[in-house]
C-alpha cells in the first residue's frame, strides 16, 4: 500500500472541514438543544450531529478505506493506515447561544500519528491548517508563537469539562494559578485555543479532560507554529491533560501544573 501524502490529505481535510463549517453556519441561527451527553450542561444539536454526518460523507467518499473516530459517534472501521480524528462544532456551548468562537475540527493521522489537521472557524474567516513539518498557517499565511514571556507575565487560555467533580478540580487549579499569571482566557473551544497559542494571541494553553477530536488538529498547528504540546510528566498529549506553550514558557507552566496535581479529577 502506498503511504498517503499529507498535503493530499490535508486537502481532503479542508474541503470537509469547509464543507461542514457552512452547513454549521447556515444552521446555527434558532438553533436549540437536541440531547444531554455526560451532564445537563454537556449539550448536543441537531447541528453536531448533521455537521459531523456531512464530513463523514465527504472523507468516506474520496477514501473509503479510511477510519473515522467522531466525537458524535461517527466511528468507521478502516483498511488502510488512515484514520481521521473529528470534531464537527468544537465550542458547542458558544455555538448555541450565537457566538462567533466555534470551529470544525479534522485531523488525519498516518499509522497513529497526526499528520495533517484543519481548525475552521466559519463565523469568524479563519482557516487554520498545517502539514507535519511544513510550518502552520492562518488563512494561507504563516503563523508563530508568542515569544516566550515569564510565567507572570502570561496570558494564559484554558477551558473546562463538563462534570461537575473535574470542574471542582479544575476550579482549585486555577485558584491557585491566577495569581501566577498575568490573566486568564476562556474561549470556550479547544481547537481554537491551539490556535490562539500558534498565532500569538494567548502565550499558553492547558486543560485537563480533553479528547482527541478536541487536540488533533489544534495541537499539530500549534507544534508547527513553534509550541511544545504534551502532556503531564512526559506523557504524549493523549491522556487527556495538554500542554500548548512555547519553550521556555512551557516549562515552569508544566511544573506548576505537576505540584498542583492538575491532571488528577478529583
Ligand atoms: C468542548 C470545548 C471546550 C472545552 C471542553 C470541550 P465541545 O468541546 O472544546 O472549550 O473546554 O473540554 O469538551 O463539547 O464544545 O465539542
Ligand atoms: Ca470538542
Ligand atoms: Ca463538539
Ligand atoms: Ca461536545
């Protein structure tokens, strides 16, 4: 089997990302809630799932073989050694009450590992892409990192899970952060805070409880625009804690993190 060439799949990613972004759009005015996931406040629309059905079509029709893990349940077995990582309205809750800060999410991994990721924020015209080592770029244009600032001086984006116990959790971590940093910001879609670290309008991005879907793409952007990205204590960014920050940055904000047991619930 040939192995697939990341800027053809990172095509394919953009045209179901874009695809999906203006069926989104076009269906978020009026939009109410269809269902409740892990908690009354863990919402789903009709919208996600619709969206989420759209950019399973478009990848499946051009690479049938591939496998598909969606955060609404959209999983497809696959033959080859492709498998792409979904989320069809990351910032549902913003999306919801008529926000602008939500984006379509497509990852594409090769044998594991993402290779190609799309973060499309339709509201707002900002298309972020990036091939693994190929640079990250915001509308055709390259992006980077903040320079590295002390941790004091750091702004610093982070969201929260939807149960109540990890937000208790989350809620102590930040009590004790704030007064470390230089403020907080809580945008309340994960793909885009990677952004936000890749371009330089936040230094810094954690959060525990995070699923592939909401990093896959974001985290390539961000590694590519210059971030370090992992989790706690070594871990890859898979075990639901992640790290986005330049190095230098990302050090005393992992540190912090460790002593505060930020990648424990409870
Ligand atoms: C959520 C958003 C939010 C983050 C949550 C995610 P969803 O995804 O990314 O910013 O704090 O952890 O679950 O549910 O809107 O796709
Ligand atoms: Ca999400
Ligand atoms: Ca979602
Ligand atoms: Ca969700």
């Amino acid at each position: 089997m040939t192995v697939p060439d990341p800027r053809e799949l990172l095509d394919l990613a953009l045209e179901a990302a874009r695809k999906g972004g203006a069926l989104a759009a076009r269906g978020q005015h009026g939009i109410s809630v269809l269902d409740v996931k892990s908690s009354p406040t863990d919402v789903v629309t009709e919208m996600d799932r619709a969206t989420e059905e759209m950019i399973r079509d478009v990848l499946l029709s051009a690479r049938p073989d591939d496998a598909i893990l969606g955060e609404e349940g959209g999983a497809a077995q696959g033959r080859s050694q492709v498998r792409w990582v979904v989320d069809p309205i990351d910032g549902t809750v913003n999306y919801l009450y008529g926000r602008a800060e939500w984006a379509v999410s497509v990852a594409a991994e090769v044998d594991g590992e993402v290779v190609a990721g799309v973060v499309e924020v339709p509201v707002l015209g900002r298309t972020y892409t990036a091939v693994r080592g190929e640079g990250a770029y915001r509308n055709g244009e390259p992006i980077s990192v903040a320079d590295p600032v002390d941790l004091s001086m750091a702004l610093v984006a982070t969201g929260f899970g939807y149960a109540a116990e990890r937000r208790r959790k989350q809620a102590q971590v930040l009590g004790a952060l704030l007064p470390k940093i230089r403020d907080i910001r809580r945008g309340g879609s994960a793909a885009i805070d990677l952004c936000t670290v890749a371009e330089g309008s936040v230094n810094a991005y954690y959060e525990q409880g995070v699923h592939p879907w909401d990093w896959g793409a974001g985290a390539l952007i961000a590694e590519e625009a210059g971030a370090r990205v992992a989790g706690l204590r070594g871990t890859p960014p898979n075990n639901a804690m992640l790290v986005a920050a330049p190095p230098g940055l990302f050090e005393p904000l992992h540190d912090l993190l460790v002593s505060l047991e930020a990648d424990r619930d409870a």
